[in-house]
C-alpha cells in the first residue's frame, strides 16, 4: 500500500473515533423491523418514517433508534431523546 493511502487510512480511523466532528443534514435509511420494513429519514432536523406509529405521534422506535446509533451526530429532538433514558 503506498505510504499516502496509509496516511489516509490513519486519518480515518481517528476521525471515526471523533464523531463530534460529524454531522449529519439528510439521511435515508432502510429499516428492517421485526415486522415489516420502514424507511426513515432525517432532512431540516426532522426525523420521519413511514411506519403507522409515526404517523400518530411524530416518533416511533425506529427514530428513536437510529438517534441514539448517531447520537451527537444528528441534533437531539425531545422525541428521540426519550431514547436516550
């Protein structure tokens, strides 16, 4: 491997370490439930899922989910900080 991609691949993993540098605008994700699959998104701050759950009540666990795998990587919403308990 040549010594700049090495350089690189360092780089990355302590980059990966410091996730505070990181932050996510939009995100689309497929969601593999238990019982069906859901898409989420994250887009202007807001979560959202096409899950029957979010529809009633603007969060569910699959954005609850997702918050805290990204947590300080996406802002904090008092819904999915309900997550974080």
């Amino acid at each position: 491997m040549q010594s700049s991609l090495i350089g690189k691949v360092e780089k990355a993993k302590a980059y990966a370490g410091e996730r505070h540098r990181m932050q996510i605008d939009n995100l689309r994700v497929a969601f593999h439930g238990e019982n069906s699959d859901h898409e989420v998104s994250f887009a202007d701050g807001e979560w959202h899922c096409n899950c029957d759950f979010f529809t009633q009540w603007q969060t569910c666990s699959h954005t609850m989910a997702l918050a805290r795998v990204l947590e300080g990587m996406v802002p904090a919403t008092p819904e999915t900080e309900m997550a974080a308990v």
